[in-house]
C-alpha cells in the first residue's frame, strides 16, 4: 500500500494496459479477451489515474455480450457464448463499474 508513486516508469504500466484492450481486455498479447480483465485492467488504469484512456463503450459491448440470460439463472461469462460462473460475473460488473456504466 502507498507504494503505487515508487514505479519507475508509469506511463509504460499504462500503454500495456491501454494496449491489452480489444473491445474487452486479454488478459497479455494475443490471447481472448475475458470479462475479468475488465476489472483486473480497468481498474489498474484507475489506481494510474488514467481511467479515460478506457474505451467505455467497447467494454460494455464485449462485457454485455458475456451476458448469460436464463429462466432460472444468468450471470456473465468469461467470453461469449461460454455459461457464466460467479466469478467473471463479479469482475465484469465491478469493472463496468470502474468504466462508469449507468446503473453501478
């Protein structure tokens, strides 16, 4: 904690960060983009207060394309068209939420 001003060189942390966004974020280069990235990624661009660099609308496309619909239970997703877990539920909201969508 408080440690955050000690790295060397922020500016390169946020160009990876920025760089690893493809609509929703990978997790490193050339992999699929997964909704949990949206909070672990995101919400590094936040503590580097550089949280407007993030493509709001893409985010919330590819976060809400995750969306698992159900009668009897839905969720979010790792990646479209996979069932939904808890985990990448939480992560993709609380990213969302990072990205100021409307309603968290």
């Amino acid at each position: 904690m408080g440690t955050l001003r000690r790295l060397p060189q922020p500016q390169r942390t946020v160009r990876w960060c920025v760089e690893r966004q493809v609509g929703g974020f990978q997790g490193r280069p050339n992999k699929d983009e997964d909704t949990c990235y949206s909070f672990w990624i995101g919400g590094s661009l936040a503590l580097l207060g550089a949280a407007t660099l993030l493509q709001r609308a893409a985010l919330s496309a590819f976060c809400l394309s995750c969306q698992f619909a159900h009668p009897t239970f839905g969720g979010i997703a790792k990646h479209p068209d996979t069932r939904p877990d808890l985990l990448h539920t939480h992560y993709a909201l609380c990213g969302l939420s990072l990205a100021g969508a409307a309603g968290l």
